[in-house]
C-alpha cells in the first residue's frame, strides 16, 4: 500500500524555506508523513511547526505527486504553499 505525505513551500518576501535532512543531508522542503486520522492540511500545519518552529498558514495546493517506486510501499506527496 502506498504511503501518504505532505511537503510544504513556505514562501517569505519572495524566498522559500529550506530545512536540512539529518539522515543525508541534502537540501529540502519541511514535510513528513500524515498520520492516521489526520487531514493532508492538518498534517501540513504540523510537520512545518515540528520541523521549523513556525506556525503557518496555508495559501494553496501545489500539486499531488506519486512516487509509486519509492524505497518501501511508495508514496503519494501532496504539496502546499504557505506563509508565515
């Protein structure tokens, strides 16, 4: 079965916030997985505030992607744009 998860472009006077990954230290948006009985929105809110510190809003849906092929079941990434 495929997983679910939320990324979130945190957009500030034109720049977008990047936080980086502790297990291979590359570059990315804040997000993670949603959990059972959580909102895609819902766990959006969240995953910027455990990952950043902020507390957000979201502005809009950037897109749904699938990776069906990613290490494991595969994912479905839903994408907001939001502001802090």
């Amino acid at each position: 079965m495929l997983g679910l998860g939320v990324n979130i472009a945190i957009i500030t006077e034109g720049k977008i916030l990047l936080t980086q990954r502790e297990d291979f230290e590359v570059w990315c948006l804040p997000g993670g997985a949603v959990d059972e009985g959580e909102s895609v929105a819902a766990a959006a809110i969240r995953e910027a505030r455990e990952e950043t510190g902020l507390k957000i809003e979201l502005t809009r849906l950037i897109g749904l992607y699938s990776r069906p092929s990613w290490p494991g079941a595969g994912m479905h990434i839903v994408s907001f744009a939001a502001r802090s």
